[in-house]
C-alpha cells in the first residue's frame, strides 16, 4: 500500500509538472500550489488548492478515484478529479 501511494505521488508531481507547461494560465497557480479539475463528465470546474492537501488521506481518495478512472492519462491534460464540485468543496474546506 505504502509502495502504491508513493507511486501515485510521483506521478501526481509529473502530472504537476506537465500542468505547468501545458496550461496557459498558470498566473493564478500561486507557489505552493497546483490545479485540479473537478467534476463529471462535461461539467469541469478548475479549482487551485495547497499542495499540502496530497499528504490528507480524503484527498488520497480522491486522487486514487482519479487513478480508476483515467490511470494517469488525463483528458484535460491536467489533474481530473472525478467527482461531484459540491463533494469537493465539501471535503477541501474540511481540510483548511
């Protein structure tokens, strides 16, 4: 278990690291943070959150949601949270 949350933590920072080149606003992505896209289907919305939330284990889940539904080949290009927006609202404001 140890091994795979390493492993999906890595791949999180690659993914990270390509959102950075490949997104063309990135002036709002303050140091420290990174963007996400939450939502289903065609209703994205893009959210900027800590860093600090990849080390929360409810975030985890999400990201191991994440790993189910696109593996680490996002369509977006960028970090895909599959999941309701009011869920994560929910949960991200829990973790403040």
């Amino acid at each position: 278990m140890g091994i795979h949350l390493q492993s999906m933590i890595v791949h999180t920072k690659q993914i990270l690291k390509l959102q950075s080149l490949l997104h063309r606003n990135i002036s709002d992505v303050r140091k420290g943070h990174f963007a996400v896209y939450v939502g289903e289907v065609n209703e994205k919305k893009r959210f900027v959150v800590p860093l600090s939330y990849l080390s929360h284990p409810s975030f985890q889940d999400l990201l191991r949601q994440a790993e189910e539904e696109f593996g680490f080949h996002h369509p977006m290009g960028i970090l895909t949270i599959p999941c309701k927006e009011e869920a994560f609202v929910e949960l991200t404001s829990q973790l403040k």
